[in-house]
C-alpha cells in the first residue's frame, strides 16, 4: 500500500478535511516568498531584462546580496577568478545561474516550521536542490532550452513541507500531537493541490505550476511535457546519488523519463560522472 493510500488515524482524517477545506477554499496558509526572490525569479523569465537591473534587484537585498557573492566566488563556480560584484558576477556567470542562485539561497528550511520533522524537511529541501541542478544538466545533454529548468526543479515537491507545517499547526489547534506515519501519509496525499497552491501564491511561471502538476503524469502536461520530462529524469538522477540503496543504478536507468526525452544508457552514465560536482554544488548552496 503506498502512502497516499495508507489508512489514516482518525485523528489524521480530521486533519486532512480541514486540510482539504482550505485547499479548496484558497486559505491555506502559505509561506510568504521573500519579495525579491519573487521579482528574481520573473525577471529571469523576461526576455527583455537585462543584467543592470538584475544585480540592482539583488543588491536592494544586502544579506542576499551578500549571500550571492559568496556562491558566486566559490570553487564550484569561480575556481580561478575573485568576482567583486554582482554585474561581473552576473557577466562571467550568466544572468540564470545567477537568479537561480539567488532563488535557491532565498528558498530554504527555514521557511517552514515543523518540528520533529526538520531533518525530514531537510532531506526535502536537498532532493530539491539535487533534482534543480541534476535537471539542468538532463536539459543540457538533451540539448535543450535550460532557463526554466532550475526553478521547475527546485519547486516540483515545495508542496511537501508546507502540507506538514499546515498538519502540525492544525494538530497543535485540536490538541492532539500528528505520528510521524500520519504525517507522511498526509504529505504524499496533498502534495500536489498543495505545491500548486503555494506556485500560484508565489506567481511562478506557469511552467513551473505545469511541472508541480503533472511531475508524476508529465505526458499530460499541456505546454510543459517535455520540460517537465526533464525534471523527472533530474529526480531520478537526484534520488540515485543522494540514497542509492532506494533507486539503484539499474532502476534508474529503466526510468522512462529518460527515454521520453531521448537519452539513453550511455548518456546517463556520462551524466552520472557529474555527481562530485552535483555534491559539491549543493554544499556550496546550503552553507
């Protein structure tokens, strides 16, 4: 029996009808995004941006700024240069990587309060990063368009977190304290109703609402199924390095996604050869 078809307690059961309650009425309650990772974020989608006004936007944000720079001028992505500031980092750089950066920095653990859940929360929070980087890596041997890429990936489980936050806040009110089988059940039921809502409130692209939507049926996604294709390989490829033991090499490799957006055996095992730099990667972005 999988989890979104786990049994719940009844306890569980009255929490996922205020749950559902909410969900339809549009009063869930949402982390507020910080405003300029939102503006970051659509402007790395507007073609006529350019690269003076994302490194003003960054730099309205000082601790941000700050935390950019620092990314910027590590070893994973400036191993031989000493960037001074945002437009160089933006110029050698690229403005994407940049605004996926800063995104990615603004994004985090903290933003969702459940307790006796945070290291659960955490390993949310890295399969994320790993599946955001790992995609754009799928996009780029697929020969693909890559600048959505991130973000698709970096959201695709945002739904996670929030639908414990919401459980443990609606337990706390009846009194009562949420089991931890209870609590993943209602995870996987509602993550994705859940991970829409929480797009829309942020005013994502509506590619990446398109990607939390169909992540598990990307065929029907309406404009987005290839890219979301994409993310469903980067899932695999981040689920494989981060605990092998539950998606071995040959699991992954028979993962459909690949072949739907036609990359096979040889190809994946090059992508794999990536997965220090992936690690490294992902330690730079969470420290």
């Amino acid at each position: 029996m999988s989890a979104s078809e786990q049994q719940l307690s009844s306890q569980a059961s009255d929490i996922a009808a205020v749950l559902q309650a909410r969900i339809k009425s549009g009063q869930l309650d949402v982390p507020m995004l910080p405003e300029v990772a939102g503006r970051v974020a659509t402007l790395s989608q507007d073609p006529e941006s350019d690269a003076v006004k994302l490194a003003q936007l960054i730099q309205s944000d000082q601790s941000l700024a700050g935390h950019v720079m620092r990314i910027a001028n590590s070893a994973a992505y400036s191993p031989n240069a000493t960037l001074v500031s945002l437009q160089q980092a933006i110029t050698r750089l690229g403005m994407n990587l940049i605004s996926d950066i800063a995104v990615a920095a603004s994004i985090s653990t903290k933003m969702f309060h459940t307790p006796g859940f945070e290291a659960h929360v955490d390993a949310i929070w890295r399969h994320a990063l790993a599946t955001a980087l790992w995609s754009k890596e799928v996009a780029r041997a697929c020969r693909r368009n890559v600048e959505a890429t991130f973000l698709c990936g970096l959201l695709h489980s945002i739904g996670r977190p929030v639908v414990l936050h919401a459980a443990i806040e609606i337990a706390a009110a009846e009194g009562f304290e949420l089991g931890e089988g209870d609590a993943l059940a209602l995870e996987v039921r509602y993550q994705q109703p859940v991970g829409i809502a929480v797009a829309e409130k942020w005013e994502m692209p509506k590619i990446v609402c398109q990607a939390i939507r169909h992540f598990s049926d990307y065929q029907q996604a309406p404009e987005a199924a290839e890219q979301t294709a994409m993310i469903s390989a980067g899932a695999g490829l981040a689920s494989h390095m981060l605990e092998p033991d539950t998606l071995p090499l040959q699991q992954l490799l028979d993962r459909a996604a690949f072949a739907d957006v036609n990359l096979y055996q040889d190809e994946i095992e090059q992508l794999l050869e990536k997965s220090a730099d992936i690690l490294s990667t992902m330690e730079t972005m969470t420290t």
